[in-house]
C-alpha cells in the first residue's frame, strides 16, 4: 500500500501540525461541532477496527456492531456498578468486544466473502437478540441509561466529561493513541501477513502459515477495538442500547470506509468525517436525507472505486511523482 | 394436532410469499454475481403500484399485471445506468450500491406516496375464508400457498427446458465462453435483472392483500429474503424453495416453542447452516 | 493531504457558523423538536410537524409569547436513541433553544432523558409512553403532557372490569412496551378485581416487531379460548393483525378486546371499513371527545388547513406549545429554570381537557377515551361510539408508585 513508504519527515510534520490543530480546535470551534467532531472520532475508530478485517485481512464483517455493542454495554454496567475509572471502563470495553469476538470469530473464520458476511450478520443479529431481551442484565429493548459519567482525574483534577470540549479532548487523546497501535500493528510482521492472507491465502497456506490463526487474532483485534469504540460511544451518549448491535449499525462502517478508502489507513475515519459533515449539511436542509445521501453515495460507488480520501490520495501521488520525473 | 395443521399452513403460506420474494434476488445472484439491496424496493414499488393502478382501474388482476412490469422497466434503468458498472468489482461495493438505491427508492415511495399505511383489498375471487378447525381460514392465503410451488415450477421450467433460459444458465456457468459462442452478455444481463426486480415486484403486488404498505415494507423484508437466499445456497432455485418453506416453519412453529427466542430465529437458522453446509442446502462449492 | 485537512476544517467552520447567524432585534422564543421525520415511523414526525406549526402560527397571529413571536427548528430523531442525542445536543448548544419538545419512541425516551438534566433545557415529551421517564429516570427538566403507558392500560384495567371476561390473554410487540402493557394491565385489573386470571407466560403472544405476518399469533391466541384480549399492537403491526386476524375470525365476538392505541387516526384511517366494529379501542387523544370550544377549534382549524383529522401525536405537539406559553406566562421570562418551575404544578387547558402536571413526577394528569369502533357515514373512518371518558385523577397512579425520587 501507498501508506506503508510514506513516512517522510514532511509527512511526519504535517501529521504534527495536525495533531495540534485537532487539540486546539474546540477554542475556536462551536460547541455543537466539538461534538459532532467526537462523534466523527469514536466513529473512524469503530470504522478502522472494521478496515482491519477488510482493507488488510479481507474479510467484510456485517456484524462488527455486535462488538461495538458489547463494548458499549461493558461500560454502562462498570458504571452502573459505580465503577469511577475510566480506563477500567474502557478496559472493559475492549475485553467485552475482543472475547465476543474470539467466540465468534471462531465460527467465522473459515468463510469467505459474501458468506462471512451473511455469518457475521447472524451471530451479530443474535448478540442484538440477547441486548434486546436479557432484561435483567441488559435493561432490555430500552437498554442502560446512564446519568452521570465519571470524571477524568488528571494531575490532581477532577475533569468532567459531561462538558462536551473535555470529553472531546478525552476521546482524541484515545484516539491517537489507538490510531498510533494500528499504525503500528498494521507495519508490523502480522500486518504483512494480514496483507499476505487478503492477496493470496492459498499461497500462504501452501507454506505453512495459518490462514485461520492469522484471521481469528485479526478478527479478535478489530473486535476489541470496535469494544473501545463502543466504550466511547457509551460514555460520549450516556447510553448503552440494543440499536449499537442492530445489523443497520454494522452497515455504518462499511459505508464510511468504502466513502473514504479501504486501501488507505486512515481511509476509514476520513470517510467518518465525510459522513457525519455530509449528514449534516443534508439534514439542516431537508428531511428527505435518505434520498440526497443516497444520490451522492451513487456516484461516489461508481466512479471513486477507490474511495475519497483513496482517489484523492492517488491523484495527489501521481502529481508528486510527475513533478520529480 | 389442529394447532399442527393451522401452524403448518400458516408457515407454508408465509414461506411461499418468502419464496415469491427471495426468488428474484437468488436468481439476480446466480447470474450477474451481484447481491441486490435494493431487492426489497423493489417489492415495496410492486405493491405500492399494484394499489395505485387499482385507485385508476378497480382490478387486482390488472394492479398486479400492470405495476411489476413497471418496476421490471426500472429494473431495466437501474442496470443499464448503474449495476453495470460495479460487476466484478468487489462484493462491498455492489452492496453499498444497491444500498444506495434503497435510499432512494425507499424515500422515493414516502415523498409520492406518504409516510403513512395504506391497505389493498384482495380481489374479490379470493377475498372469502373457508371454515379450518376452531377458526376460518382465508381463501388468500391458501391462493399465496398454491401460487409459490406454481410460479417457481414456472420458473424452473423455463431455465431447464427453453432455449432462452439455457441461454441464461450457460452465461451464469461462464461468463466468457458464453459471449464467445455469440451470446450477447450485456443484454442478457439487464434482462436478468429485469427479470428479478419483476419477480420482486410480484412478490410486492401478491403480499399486498396480506399486509399494510409503508415506507418500510422493502427494508424489513430484505434481510431475511438474505437469509432465505444464502441457506437455499446463493443462486440455487430449488435452495430458495427449500430456504423459504424452513424459515416460513420455522417462524411458524416457533411460536411454539420459541419464547423470546423468535426474534434470533432466523439469525440462528442462517448461522447453523452455514456452519454445517458452508454454501448453503443447495449452494455450488468452490 | 495537509491541504485536504485545511479544506475540511474551513468546510466544518462555514458549516457551523453559517446557521449560527446573529439574532434579529424582535428575538424570538426558540423551540426545539425532536421526532421521527424520516425512515419507517417518519408519519408520526409529520403529524406532530402539522400540530407544531399549526400551534405556533395561532401563538404568533396572537402576538407570540410574551410579545415575541416563536420559531421552531424541527430535529430528525430517526427513532434511534444516538441520533435523538444528536439532534437534542445541535438544539441546545447550536440553535440554542429555550425549550424542547418532542420524543415518540419509548427506548429513546429512556435513553436521553437522564441526560436532559445535565442540559438544564426543559423538555416536554408528548408521544413516549414508558413509564420510566416520569419514574425511575425522571428529573427536574423532563415533563410528559401525554397520556403515559400506566394511564392508559389503568384505564384498560377500569374497562376489563366492566366486562364479563375473567381470563385474560395478550397480543403486544416484542419490546418493553408491550411486555410493560401486559405487565401493569395484570396489576391494575387484579387490584380492581381480585377474581382475574391471567394466561401465563407461554401462552400470550409477543411478536417481534418486524412480523408482517401474525397468523400463527392468531391461532395461539386463539386456541388458548380466552374471555379477553388486550392488544398493545402499534401502527403498521396493528393494522396487519387487525386485518388478518379478522380474516381469521378473531374478531368474531368470542372475546372481549382492548386495544390500548386502536384509536390512532393513522390505523383508522388506513384501515377504513376493515376495522371491526365493537372492540373497545383507545388511545392518548380523540379528536371528538372533549366538546370545548377549544378542541372545536382545533379540530375545525387542523381540518381546514391539513385535509385529515388531527392525530394524537398532533395534538401532542399542539398541546405541547400551549402548556410551553402558559408556563411562560405564569413565569414571565423564558429562563429556562424560571419555566421548569413554573411548569411544576401548572395547570392549563388543553384541546383533550384541562391537565395538571404533577410536581411530583412531572407527569400530566389528564383525562382518556376510550369507546367501541362504530360506523358513521359522517366520517370516512371509524369513530368511536359509545364513548368512555375516564378523569385523570381516577387513572393516574399516586406519584408514590412510580419510582420517581425527585422530590
């Protein structure tokens, strides 16, 4: 992949500036774009952990709401059981969402394409079946309210996150964090072997390497990290509900990563952004969104098959390359 | 043993409206490779047709004559413009697009029609009940039963013993080798599909009498027309039978036994199977 | 790649910033509305849209609320409780709303509603039903002037005992609401008449929501031989049961049937002459029961200006502006806190009769109708004849049920 030769200083210092500008920008920024623009993070992590399985691994997950889900429930019971840490809670996400996906994905595995899609429909369908009607443990279809989130303690402060600019920094902080792992995981050996397992998994198979070995820790990897997601989700909406598991919710990554680019890392959150931007110039215009996406999402299918950021992203590369020659 | 009978003519009129519905998009599978989103729309616009022919002229028969041939020269359009550009691209690509066009038809029908219910009366030949047990039975759901086996046996025989429908299954088997013994792919392609959202609109226009037309009618259906699809065995016409008739039981006799289980009915049906046969009852292997 | 960012962020400011623009000398009172405007239940949002705007054009023609006319910005819900989040957070901190209204479904009621407190923005909800947001997640700025699920299956129970059923069965959706319907209708009917039995478990019928076919619902029902029936069945599921279970003979005479939201103008009138006659039908507002003048306006003006008769999501959201004015009115400024006492206790008169809402709990205490489905060649749909209505004093249960500990 492109990404994988391009770490540059340039690049490294417009990353950055990046960084900066994203820290800095709830000072200038209104409130209500803070918090679409958390949203816009907590959905290109869950987008990401999603790209893992189809960008790298190759695999198209239909039930990666099911983890998310999970992770978000994980919060709300720790605090509904007045846990007060928040890396316990998520913790808890991240567990939740990496066992259930171990579990599954120990079925999962094995299938291909469109039936590991159709299989991962069904056991995130069944995760969605249990939200909805284990009402002791998970409060039923009206899921787990939460009313009040703990604070953040950093350097002796008590730092609420029901302010939307401190939650806002809360979830870039694990953001970054998270987005630097993947970098990482994805350059290390395994990711190449992830790589590997997409191009040719007969090759693979044929000297030696597991194809599904390799698969279940992706498959467990993007769960986990779906969970923190779904953690995030949980304490960004002060809830946790079975619609986080509804198969409509596994269909959200899918789109943001296809409108971004799976061959590009962080194709997928950049796709996030345009989503959540798009949704809402649409909807501050008309009711009718569903057919004013749908007429853009065409053409974006159509003619970007590489998605946004992946089309934009090649075209930028071909001018640098043309420049040098 | 009468809750047997009722249960079990229940789920065979429930599975044969699931068959007349998962037919067309299995069929849309086996030949252009490509699953269709939009295929539940594509039910919706033949029932919401089917009624707004009969506001015009006062005829169920004429409704479901007329509106599906309609939605099959959509079909035609959406092909043409659309599909056809994503074929052998990759599976997530041609499920957001025909996603995409399920937005837009779905919003498509609310801006035309409404939000709201609408209700469309059975036509009046089928319109009766007949005495079953401890309740009546109606005549309509006993015509859906009759209707399923007698449009698939159709169907069935038309890809196996015409010349057209030879020409399909060879185009479907090797794309290639089709087009170089001077078949015209292209064309056979958009007729496929047109052919499939027909049926999906049959589907619609037949489900009508049976159930209240809204916005949504296309969306609820489509996952488990997937279901159906993908434990028949994908583009399997005998699969989508089989699948139809197990899930319209199953979702029938569940009542039963199921408890608060029979929301995950269909879900644990589509994992089970595919787990035991990784291309579904009657899928081809490779 | 740093230029694209650059372009984005620009996009994300002008987006922000173009909404946000300065307010004009004559401010206006900024109400907030969440509903379902899109996707499967968009009917409900539109209906609540018409009782909005038909209110706010009445307020304004009146000389708005406190000399200052009323603007609305209508939010999309979508039904899902993340994005109701989201549409009540752009209210509050980008349009910057002095109250809001709204809410239909009872999962994102519940799932909000506890962040409302943290918001400080009154909220009125005129359609979710659950009991929980006037209970055991109420708070001191959430209010509810509809008729809540324990108000309405009371009245239910209050029926029950009319009748001559002692065994009682249910049909409801697969979801707390109709598991919570059932639930308080065995508690109510049992309180009232101890001798009531009730169908256990395996033998009721909750259908998920999703079901379009309903005929194995009917048959277990129907084998089961029940006295009665109540049926928490919704919209589109109810008119499906409705019609097949017709077909099927179920609405034979052979039970009494209760349907708690049968009343719907939306299922009336799609179902038109399809809907049996003599079923005891309710819902949270009828449109020919109260004979005020106010409701004759109403009903005479929705009429004139909409081509329908005003649905209860309707007067909802009508009614939901009257109370907002009167509070306004009692308080004599728009202070957020200022209303939120001023609603505490407030009594106002509403086209479905005078409410009280409770300080206790925030709930309005207000009266239902009921009556049996009958034909009148006045009207296209079915109404309602006889008529039942039933005071809010009688069907509310005492502040002390319902979990709520805010006082």
């Amino acid at each position: 992949m492109d990404a994988r030769k391009s770490t540059s200083p340039a690049l490294r210092a417009g990353l950055a500036a990046m960084v900066l500008v994203l820290a800095a920008a709830p000072l200038v920024m209104p409130v209500y774009w803070t918090i679409i623009l958390t949203e816009i993070f907590i959905m290109g992590l869950f987008a990401m952990s999603f790209n893992l399985l189809l960008g790298y691994t190759g695999l198209l997950s239909f039930g990666q709401a099911g983890f998310f889900g999970v992770g978000a429930y994980a919060a709300a019971l720790l605090i509904l059981n007045n846990c007060s840490s928040l890396g316990l809670i998520l913790a808890a996400g991240i567990l939740g969402g990496g066992v259930a996906a171990a579990v599954i994905g120990y079925f999962c595995v094995k299938r291909d394409e469109i039936y590991f899609a159709m299989i991962t429909l069904g056991f995130g369908m069944m995760l969605y079946t249990i939200a909805h009607n284990w009402i002791e443990v998970t409060g039923g279809s009206d899921g787990l309210p939460v009313s009040a989130v703990p604070a953040f303690g950093f350097a002796g402060l008590e730092i609420q996150l029901a302010e939307p600019r401190n939650m806002y920094l809360f979830v870039l902080a694990v953001s970054l964090g998270e987005v630097y792992l993947l970098w990482r995981l994805v350059r290390s050996p395994f990711g190449l072997l992830l790589s590997a397992v997409r191009e040719n998994k007969e090759r693979l198979a044929f000297v030696g390497a597991n194809v599904a070995v390799v698969r279940l820790v992706s498959f467990t990897i993007a769960g986990a990290l779906a969970g923190l997601a779904g953690g995030l989700f949980c304490l960004f909406n002060c809830m946790a509900t079975p619609d986080f598991m509804h198969w409509s919710y596994s269909a959200r990554p899918v789109l943001m990563t296809i409108l971004g680019g799976s061959g590009i890392f962080l194709g997928p959150a950049c796709g996030a952004a345009i989503f959540f931007v798009l949704e809402q110039l649409i909807t501050n215009v008309t009711e009718n969104w569903m057919i004013v996406l749908g007429a853009i999402l065409i053409p974006v299918v159509v003619y970007f098959p590489r998605g946004i950021l992946g089309t934009v992203w090649a075209r930028l590369h071909r001018e640098r390359e043309g420049g040098r020659s | 043993m009468e809750t047997f009978i009722a249960n079990l003519l229940n789920g065979l009129s429930w599975g044969m409206l699931l068959f007349l519905i998962s037919v067309g998009l299995t069929t849309v599978f086996g030949v252009l490779g490509v699953l269709n989103f939009a295929h539940g729309s594509f039910f919706m616009l033949g029932a919401y047709l089917c009624m707004q022919i009969m506001h015009v002229v006062p005829s169920f028969w004429i409704g479901i004559l007329v509106g599906p041939m309609l939605v099959a020269l959509l079909g035609v359009i959406v092909e043409r413009l659309l599909l056809r550009r994503v074929y052998g691209r990759d599976i997530t690509f041609q499920l957001l697009l025909t996603f995409a066009i399920l937005l837009v038809l779905d919003d498509a029908v609310r801006l035309v029609w409404g939000p709201g219910y609408h209700v469309v009366e059975a036509p009046a030949l089928l319109a009766g009940t007949v005495p079953l047990f401890f309740h009546s039975y109606p005549v309509y759901r006993l015509f859906l039963v009759a209707a399923g086996p007698v449009i698939g046996g159709a169907l069935w025989s038309f890809f196996h013993f015409t010349r057209w429908g030879r020409v399909v299954r060879a185009a479907a088997a090797d794309r290639e080798m089709a087009a170089g013994v001077g078949i015209r792919v292209p064309a056979l392609f958009t007729a496929v599909f047109a052919l499939g959202t027909w049926l999906a609109a049959i589907g619609g226009a037949l489900a009508a009498p049976h159930q209240s037309l809204a916005p949504s009618m296309g969306e609820r259906i489509i996952i488990e027309s997937f279901i159906v699809v993908v434990v028949g065995g994908m583009g399997s016409f005998p699969g989508a039978f089989a699948g139809a008739l197990l899930l319209g039981l199953l979702e029938s006799f569940g009542t039963v036994f199921a408890g608060r289980a029979q929301m995950a009915l269909p879900f644990i049906l589509l994992a089970l199977v595919l787990l035991v046969r990784p291309r579904g009852f009657f899928g081809r292997e490779g | 790649m740093k230029r694209f960012f650059a372009i984005l962020t620009v996009i994300l400011m002008l987006a922000g910033l173009l909404p946000a623009a300065p307010a004009t000398a004559a401010e206006p009172v900024k109400i907030g509305f969440v509903y379902i405007m899109s996707g499967p239940f968009a009917t409900y949002g539109q209906f609540a849209k018409k009782g909005a705007e038909l209110a706010i054009d009445e307020i304004n023609k009146a000389g708005g609320i406190l000399g200052r006319p009323v603007e609305a910005c209508f939010e999309d819900s979508t039904g899902k409780p993340d994005v109701a989040m989201r549409a009540i957070r752009k209210l509050v901190y980008q349009e910057k709303v002095d109250c809001l209204i709204g809410l239909d479904s009872s999962g994102v009621a519940k799932s909000v509603v506890p962040s409302i407190a943290q918001l400080k923005t009154p909220l009125i909800i005129t359609h979710a039903a659950t009991p929980d947001v006037t209970g055991t997640v109420c708070n001191r700025y959430t209010f509810r002037i509809s008729l809540n699920l324990a108000q309405n299956v009371k009245t239910a129970a209050l029926l029950a005992a009319r009748t001559d059923a002692r065994t009682w069965t249910t049909v409801g959706p697969d979801y707390a609401f109709g598991h919570q319907s059932w639930e308080y209708f065995q508690k109510y009917l049992a309180e009232i008449e101890p001798g009531a039995k009730f169908l256990p478990k395996d033998q009721i019928a909750f259908p998920p929501f999703k079901t379009t076919d309903f005929s194995a619902y009917i048959t277990k029902i129907m084998q089961t031989k029940p006295d009665g029936v109540l049926i928490s069945l919704w919209g589109g599921n109810l008119i499906d049961f409705v019609r097949q279970g017709a077909e099927m003979g179920f609405f034979n005479g052979d039970y009494e049937v209760l349907v708690t939201l049968g009343a719907a103008t939306e299922v009336l009138s799609a179902l038109g002459d399809k809907m049996p006659e003599g079923l005891w039908v309710g819902s949270r507002y009828w449109f020919l029961a109260n004979d005020s003048a106010l409701n004759r306006d109403f009903v005479k003006n929705y009429h004139g200006r909409f081509g329908e008769y005003p649905s209860y999501n309707a007067h909802g959201a009508y009614g939901a502006l009257l109370t907002y004015k009167a509070a306004v009115e009692k308080a004599k400024t728009v202070d957020k806190d200022a209303v939120v006492t001023a609603l505490e206790g407030l009594t106002v008169e509403l086209p479905v009769g005078t409410i009280t809402i409770r300080p206790e709990d925030h709930q309005a205490v207000t009266d239902a109708c009921w009556g049996k489905t009958a034909a009148d060649p006045a009207y296209p749909i079915r109404i309602l004849k006889p008529m039942q209505i039933f005071r809010g004093v009688d069907i509310t249960p005492p502040a002390s049920d319902t979990g709520c500990t805010m006082k």
